[in-house]
C-alpha cells in the first residue's frame, strides 16, 4: 500500500499536480527502484488519485507503463500490485546482460570522442568517491551512468532500448535485496581498466567486450551465491 513514505518521496520530488501519465510513472518507477515501495505492495487507485491530484485516467496510463517495464502486475478485479523479484528474474537477466553489454563495448570503441571519454573519467572519479566515503548510492547512481554513456555510444538503437530496461532492472534486483553488498572496490578496478581500453585507440576490442562481459557475469555469480547463502540459513 501507499505509505507515509512514498508520500515523502513525491515531496523530494518536487511534484506539482495535474501532471501526465508518464511523470506519475516516472515518480513510481523512482519509488519502487529504490524500495520505498516494495514486492506485493499494492497501489491503491484511490489514494494515488489524491496524492497526485489526477483522475483514473492518467494514472491506469501510468500503470500500463509500469507494466510494460515489468514493475508491477495488473491483476483484472483485483489492482496493481508491485512485482515480486524472483531468483529466476535474475537469472534470465545477467547472462543476457552481459551479452549485450559486451556487444555495446565493443561497437563502441570506435566511435568514442574525447567528449564521450571525458564523460566515463567524471563518472569514474565520483565512483571513487563513492568508494572512499562508502556512499553505495552513489556509487551505482554513477556506474549506471558509466556504462549508459559507453552503450550510448554504440549507436544501435535497438542494444541501447533493450539494455535501458535490462539495466534498470539489474539495478532494482540488486535493492531489492537490502543486505546484499557488492565488492565496490574490486568492481572500480574493473571500471578503471575498461575506461583504459577505450582511451587506448589500438585496444583489441574483442578484449574490451569480453571483460565487460565477464565483469557483469562475475557480479551476477557474487549474487547468486548470496542467494543461495540466504537461502540455507532458512
């Protein structure tokens, strides 16, 4: 259900009123990547309608989308109800994933300009600083951004469509297990010799694509094990 929390959410948000479908979507995209709301939590239309000050209209929009992202299920005569992450949900996305994101890499490394490579260093140096003050938001706020700029630059429209929703969806699995933490420090090195394969022009890009790849099969074993630890502790 709609929370005190959420209601706290929208207020950091800035929201106004009467806006579109699709900001509403926005804001509970937002919410829920970020665990304000939860697996099985319902999204009463009621409430919603009078915390946004919109009709039905806008905000079954708003559902379809989320829908159509794979956030919630609509259940007919029943409401909207946040999805429950699965173990199968993770492991139908990683290896995908990593797949295309190597791809991306490597269709990548030549057309990277100066101005795409001084756009991996930023997000590289906050990743650092993200390290050193232990700021875990932080740091996937900005890795998300390092590897969106390199799959941007790919140029194919249909990987980058395709790895938009992978992507958003890697990032919501992950906060979604609240306990679960990453090897930030072994995944910035990592970052930092990908950011020196696309700044070295005779990089093999074979190579390039192949430790972008193992990288995220590497994060999504870390993840299955944490799974399967917490399942024996059951």
């Amino acid at each position: 259900m709609v929370t005190e929390k959420l209601t706290g959410k929208i207020k950091d948000l800035e929201f106004r009123p009467h806006v579109l479908g699709e900001q509403v979507s926005r804001i509970l995209t937002e919410a829920i990547l970020e665990g304000v709301l939860k697996g099985g939590d319902q999204l009463i239309e009621a409430e919603l309608q009078n915390q946004f000050g919109i009709s039905r209209s806008p905000l079954r929009e708003a559902f379809r989308d989320l829908e159509k992202k794979g956030l919630v299920v609509i259940i007919p005569r029943k409401g909207t109800y946040v999805k429950q992450v699965s173990r199968k949900d993770i492991q139908d996305n990683f290896p995908v994933r990593a797949v295309l994101e190597g791809l991306a890499a490597r269709d990548a490394h030549p057309k990277v300009t100066y101005q795409i490579l001084g756009g991996l260093s930023q997000a590289l140096d906050k990743m650092k600083t993200a390290v050193e003050n232990n700021d875990t938001k932080t740091y996937w706020k900005n890795h998300l951004e390092f590897h969106d700029i390199f799959i941007k630059a790919s140029g194919n429209d249909v990987l980058i469509s395709i790895l938009k929703t992978l992507r958003m969806h890697s990032l919501w699995y992950r906060l979604s297990y609240q306990y679960y933490q990453e090897d930030l420090q072994g995944s910035l090195a990592v970052h930092q010799t990908i950011f020196d394969l696309f700044q070295n022009r005779d990089t093999d890009i074979n190579n390039l694509g192949n430790l972008v790849q193992g990288h995220i099969q590497t994060a999504f074993q870390r993840f299955v094990d944490y799974l399967d630890a917490q399942a024996r502790e059951l």
